[in-house]
C-alpha cells in the first residue's frame, strides 16, 4: 500500500468520525431538548386557566316575588342562590333585579315551555355569577307560578 492510499484512508477515518461526531452531538441535543420539554410539561406546566369547580356552600332562599308578563299576565317567582363555599352572605336585591329584568314582559307561552325556561335560567345563573362575582354557582327556582 502507498502513502497516499494510507493518508486517504486515515483522511476518510477522521471525516467519518467527525460525522460520527456531529451526529453523536444532534442526537444529544435533541435529547436534552425533548427531556427538557417533558420536564417543563409536568413540573412547571402553565395553568390552563380553567379554575377548579367551586364547592357548594349555603342556600339563601329569597321570598317570591311577582313579575308582570305580556298581555296582563304575571309570573310569580321564588328562587334560592347557592352560593359557593366561603362566599359572604348574599344581598338578594340584586338577583331579583336580575329576575325582574330577565322575566319581564316574556309571553306567557314561552315560560311553560321546559326548553325556554331552562334556558333563561341558565340566563339567569350566567347573570348573577357575573353580578356576584362567582359567590353564586347556581340558582334554583323554588316557585314558578304563571296567571
């Protein structure tokens, strides 16, 4: 074998280690990359935004009250907020305020419906969850009287 034929083969050895080389180093790269991204995910994973659920707290039943419909007719309505656990004890003022507004003036027609009053009561909730400030998770209707 010739000198050249030595060096060539010693030139191509030390190239493909070299390759070998950056090859090893890409494979651990990615391999920190990935460990670290698992890593991140259960340890240091950002909050979803989503809140757990509250827990109930008391039920503050408030008396009924009488709202005026389409046509002369009314409706009387008792309703009872459950607030959530902790949650300071509720002024009702502002849920019949709610009701009144929500209520008042519908066609009779409409609130005998199960669809239509679920769905203004899901209305209502939404209402005074924002009115007070998530201290109420829920409403529950105690009375529902139409003449």
């Amino acid at each position: 074998m010739s000198a050249t034929a030595t060096e060539a083969k010693s030139e191509a050895a030390a190239e493909e280690g070299k390759k070998g080389g950056k090859k090893k180093l890409l494979v651990i790269v990615l391999v920190v990359a990935i460990l670290g991204g698992v890593g991140y995910w259960f340890f240091l994973k950002p909050s979803s935004g989503a809140e757990p659920p509250p827990k109930p707290g008391e039920v503050v039943a408030l008396d009924p009250i009488q709202v005026n419909l389409a046509e002369g007719h009314y409706l009387s309505i008792g309703i009872a907020l459950q607030l959530v656990d902790g949650a300071a004890e509720a002024d009702g003022s502002k849920a019949l305020d709610a009701v009144i507004d929500l209520y008042s003036g519908r066609d009779m027609a409409e609130l005998v419906k199960p669809k239509a009053r679920a769905r203004l009561k899901k209305e209502l909730v939404a209402e005074l969850k924002e009115l007070y400030e998530k201290e109420v998770m829920d409403v529950y209707l105690t009375q529902f009287v139409t003449q």
